[in-house]
C-alpha cells in the first residue's frame, strides 16, 4: 500500500482530471444508449418480423463482440469508410452508445 503519501499527492490532480472525462463518457453514453435501447426494445416487440429480425441481429453482434473491437472499428475503420475524421471522445461517445443500447434493450 502507500507508505509514503507523499508520491500519492502530485498526481491527485490528474487522477480528478481522469475521473471527470470517465464521468462524462458514462453521462453522454448511457443518455444516446437509454434511447437507443428503448428504440430497439420496442423494435423487438413489434409485429413486423423483419423489425424484429434486425433489432435482434444488432444486439447479438454488439452484445457478442469485444467493446475494445468496437472501438477500433469505429475509430480507425469507419472514418475510413465514410470519410470523416472522429476525434477520440467522439469516437468513443459513438461506441459506447451503441454498446450501451444494445444491453439496455
């Protein structure tokens, strides 16, 4: 354990700073994550089998790949795709939100 506090204290600002960008990515990504969720879960129980075939195939592929996959795919492979450079938090909001709604549906 700590011993000695004072190596501890120089890096409490940083460890605050870490803690605020932590909170915001959760904040942002469970809000676009509640509603996507919701989306889907009423797509899930909709009459229309095709809505049901698509809202149940989103969930197995974000449920059953690694969210650190995700994040690859959406930082380095989609702004390839579509041609628009994501900053990092950007890129990370995206992922998270899908990920997010996928386990809220």
């Amino acid at each position: 354990m700590f011993s000695d506090l004072t190596s501890f204290w120089p890096s409490t600002y940083f460890i605050l700073q870490g803690s605020l960008v932590t909170l915001k990515y959760s904040a942002i990504s469970v809000c676009f994550g509640l509603i996507l969720g919701v989306s889907l879960a009423i797509l899930k129980v909709s009459n229309k089998s095709y809505l049901r075939l698509m809202a149940n195939g989103y969930t197995s592929i974000f449920r059953g790949t690694p969210l650190l996959i995700q994040l690859s795919i959406v930082y380095f492979a989609l702004p390839g795709i579509i041609g628009i450079k994501l900053s990092v938090f950007a890129a990370g909001i995206i992922t998270f939100s899908l990920n997010s709604g996928a386990y809220v549906s």
